[in-house]
C-alpha cells in the first residue's frame, strides 16, 4: 500500500532509498571516520577543488534539466519536498538548505529553457 505522506507517484523504492540516506547518511560518515581515524583532514586547497566541482555539477544539472522534460523538472521538485523534514521531525537547517537549493537549480533549469 502506498504511503500516504509521498508525493503522489514516488516508486516506494525510491522513498526506501531516501530515508535510509537520511537516516544512515551521517552515521555511515562517522562511522568510517572512527574505524579509520588515519584518514587524514581535508587541506583547504582540496575544499576549494571540491566547491569547484559542485559548482561545475550544479551547472551540468542545470544544464540537464534545461533540456529535460518537464515531467522531471517535476521528478526533482518532489525529491525536494521529499528531503523535507516530515511532520513530527526535528528540522534540520542543513536538510531545509538542500531541498531549498534543489528547487533553485530547478528553477534556473526552468529559466535557461526559457532563454531564446
């Protein structure tokens, strides 16, 4: 039986999927970090080349869901509204941030389409 709280057409795959990212996302990390504390930090030079390719994946997103149809430009709103926090949940700032920049990259994917 579907669940009533998905947005209306969410394979239950996909929500399965998602809840375990929300769930299991940051222990897995801290996990990792505890059983291999000889990982060393990130240099700032290494952060600056990781924005530097978010920001080139972000573009390439964009460029993506420009072209795409809107049937997907869809499929990625309701990931955001997925990634929401549910009703009775903490909100989390990080959480909010993200499904907020996902619908932003939607809407600019929408804007380049309608560029001539």
């Amino acid at each position: 039986m579907p669940d009533p709280d998905l947005p209306q057409g969410m394979p239950d795959a996909r929500m399965s999927a998602l809840s375990r990212w929300d769930n299991e996302g940051g222990a897995i990390a801290a996990a990792t970090r505890e059983a291999r504390p000889d990982v060393p930090d990130m240099t700032n030079v290494e952060l600056v080349l990781l924005r530097v390719r978010v920001i080139a994946l972000e573009n390439v997103l964009i460029a993506v869901l420009a072209e795409g149809s809107d049937r997907q430009r869809q499929a990625a709103r309701e990931m955001a509204d997925v990634i929401s926090p549910r009703a009775g949940s903490t909100q989390h700032t990080l959480t909010i941030r993200a499904a907020q920049h996902m619908t932003d990259l939607v809407e600019r994917a929408v804007h380049v389409r309608a560029r001539p």
